[in-house]
C-alpha cells in the first residue's frame, strides 16, 4: 500500500500552509479538500466585474500570517488605506480620532475623554507582548480606562480587529495584541480578493511536490499499528466517501472543531472532545456589495460605536475590479444573542441608508450572508485551553486551523497553527541515521 508522509485534510489557509512547510521539509505530502474548489472560507465570488470575498477581509502586516507568506514565498499583492474614517453614533457620523487634529475636534469625547484616549492608544501601540494583561476585555477596561466613552471606543476597535462581540468573555491580552498590530503595521487589503493568497499558496505547495484533490471528503480517520518490520509504530487509515482508502504516517486537520470530533475514530475519548466543547465561534452578517460608485465618497470607512456594525470599501487600497466598480462589505457582529437574519439585513440595510444614501441605485452586484462563521473559536475566558498543536492520546496527529490560535487570532491563528503543527510533527518524528533534517534550518 502506498504510505505518505504526512496528509493534510482541508484546502483552506491552514491546510495550504501546512503542506507548504511539510513539503518543503522534505515529507511527502498529499492535500484533499471536500469542497469542489479549494480555499475554504477565503473563496471570492466574481460577480458583473466585482471581486466579493465572503465579507471583509485584511491581513494584518504585523501579524504572524503576513510573515509566515513572506516566508513560504506567498506575499499577497495589496496596500493599507488610509487610518482616517468615521464613528456612527445615534445615527450620526463623527470623525474617527485616529490622528492628533482629528482627536483634538472630536465632538465625541470630552477633553478628558481625548487625554485619556490619546494615553491608550499609545500604550496599545508600545503593547509588551510578552507581559499581556490576563482576564476578559470587559474586566481590563473597566480596571485600567475611567472615561465611558474612551472605553466604548476601545471596545469598538477591538470589535473591528478581532470580530468578536463579547468583551465579557473574550481574552483581553490577545485582543489588545491584535490592536497594537492595526495601530504598528496597519491592515492590508488584496488585490483580487482573498482566493488570490490561496492560489499563490497552491502554486507554491504543488510545485515543491504536493498532491492535492478537491471533491474528497473524508469520512474517518483511524490510528492502525504497523505490522511491518521496520517501519513506524503505528499509521492513519483515511477512508473517503468515496469508497477510496488511503495511509498516512502523519495526519494534520486543517478543519473545523466539529468535523475533527466526527471523522477521527475514537475522538470522544481524546481532547478533540474538548476542544469541541470549549469552542465558541464568531459570528456576522455580512452584506457584500458590488457598486459603480459611492454615493458619499468622503464615507470610506466606518465603525459602529454604539452599534455593532462595521462599513468598508476594499477597493480604496485595493484592485478588486476589472471594470473599475468597487468591493463594499458592510457587517453586523454577533454577541450572545440569537441571531435573526431578516432583521439583520433590515438593520444592515437601514446603515447603508445612513452612511451612502441612494446606494441601490449604483448596485452591480450583492451577496447577502446571514450567519458566516468568522472563526470557530478564539481566545476567551471560557476556554479550558488552547488546542493543539498535537492531539496527546493520538500519536501523529495534529490540528490547524483558527479556531487553534496560542494567542493569535483570526488568519493569524489560521497560519500560525498551521506552522506550529508541522514544526512539531518534525521535532516528534526520528530521524534516519545519517539524514540531513532540512526543516531544522528552514523552520
């Protein structure tokens, strides 16, 4: 039977960045992905000219995703727009404080409001991430920001670095990190939407040797021991729906928590189980837009500071049209509330109304997502641990993905995790007498 290195299940981000690594490692390598295309949630849409990701995306250039690219030779095309932009509060449009005149005019803090606000967000700036504050965002902001309207305003950007709407909950010092990455290297927005660094990474694997497939959705994944002699201890079996059986020495899952739970034999007994059960995934909805332009150019930029909504044009910083339309994403975060698709598009709808009126009348294209899932998982208070890299009951086996973030979130998490499990999947493995490991240079 044939044997491979090491099988990477999932073509998204996580997956694509694992094989690149193993295979440049030297391992075999085989990627199956169960979807008809590969990219997962990183798929763009080309609708009458318009590149639509599945609602706004950016990579931040001080983050752990934008470095790991540039190490496997994948830097995405793009550029960072501008920090100017607006607040909406009841309704009204005020300038975002992002620069010292626009701070010093805002009508939406008090004078000790803008001194307080300037003090945070210097801080934030010099963040030591080796010494983040432990607790929820809520308790941090109530404990170290005394003006309510300056901690409003944080709880907004963090809202707007993070996606997640639960400062109750969510980790502070993960959080603050991701800030202090908007506030050091800013967000950078792609050229062609989000399915272009997925196609640098697939080009980049498959020509240092990967195999990989779409359409193959596997069903179970089962640790089976060697009979052979001289050959590791034990393998995977990775049946497929399909009827097709495969082996692997190695097995990375670069999918989500539940489907990880479903397709490894004996998952109930292993911390897959209870990673599945701490998770608490991030939710929006999204509305996407394509337009021939903006009826209220000077609104480019928006965060909701009393409402949890969040406005953007992609293609101020970005190509993402070949007819000269623009890429629009406006989104509505989830909390803890059940979520209800037809008022939230009403609710998207309204915004629009208020930030671009008469935008209907420029549409090229629209796709509307009423529950997309931003991450499965990330860093809360509630979590019992971070997963990963290694599932410990399970020799060989290993998770990536973003929902298993050490600290990292949203594609940082994603690429970081991914990283982090072939780096431990080479340091586990033995190494032949007298071979030359060239991961331990390239790592």
């Amino acid at each position: 039977m044939e044997m491979w290195d090491v099988a990477v299940i999932g073509g998204g981000m996580s997956g694509w960045v694992a094989a690149a690594y193993a295979v440049k490692a030297g391992q075999r390598v085989m990627l199956t992905e169960k979807a008809r295309m590969f990219g997962g949630r990183a798929l763009t849409v080309h609708k009458n000219g318009v590149f639509l990701s599945l609602g706004a995306h950016a990579i931040y250039r001080d983050g752990e995703c934008f470095h790991i690219l540039n190490e496997l030779g994948a830097t995405p095309d793009g550029n960072v727009p501008a920090m100017a932009g607006h607040m909406l509060r009841e309704r009204q449009l005020h300038d975002l404080p992002g620069s010292p005149i626009s701070l010093m005019t805002s009508r939406l803090l008090s004078v000790r409001g803008k001194v307080e606000l300037a003090r945070i967000l210097m801080s934030l700036k010099k963040l030591d991430k080796r010494n983040l504050p432990q607790g929820s965002l809520k308790d941090w902001a109530e404990r170290s920001i005394r003006e309510p309207e300056v901690r409003h305003m944080i709880y907004a950007l963090c809202r707007t670095a993070t996606f997640a709407h639960r400062p109750e909950i969510q980790s502070a010092g993960p959080a603050l990190r991701q800030v202090n990455h908007v506030l050091n290297g800013g967000a950078l927005y792609v050229n062609g939407g989000w399915s272009s660094i997925i196609e640098r990474l697939r080009q980049t694997a498959m020509k240092a040797g990967v195999r990989a497939e779409t359409g193959k959705a596997v069903v179970s994944i089962t640790r089976q021991t060697s009979a052979q002699p001289n050959s590791v201890e034990s393998f995977y079996e990775i049946r497929f729906a399909d009827g097709e059986v495969r082996y692997a020495n190695a097995v990375i899952l670069a999918v989500p928590p539940t489907e990880c739970y479903k397709i490894v034999s004996g998952s109930e007994k292993t911390a897959l189980e209870r990673w599945c059960r701490q998770a608490r995934p991030v939710t929006t909805a999204c509305l996407d837009l394509g337009m021939r332009r903006l009826p209220n150019p000077k609104v480019q930029f928006v965060m909701g500071l009393d409402s949890p909504f969040l406005f953007s044009n992609q293609s101020r910083a970005a190509k993402l049209s070949d007819n000269g339309g623009l890429a629009v994403h406006i989104l509505k975060y989830h909390g803890s509330s059940q979520p209800d698709a037809e008022q939230d598009k009403a609710d998207l709808e309204r915004t629009m109304d208020i930030l671009q009126p008469g935008w209907r009348k420029e549409l090229q294209a629209t796709q509307y997502l009423p529950h997309i899932t931003v991450v499965h998982d990330y860093a809360h208070t509630e979590r019992m641990e971070a997963p990963g890299p290694a599932v410990p009951e399970l020799p060989n086996l290993y998770i990536a993905g973003d929902w298993a973030g050490h600290g990292e979130l949203l594609v940082d998490a994603a690429a970081a995790s991914a990283k982090r499990a072939v780096v431990e999947l080479l340091n586990r493995s033995i190494p032949k007498q007298g071979e030359y490991h060239e991961y331990r240079r390239t790592i």
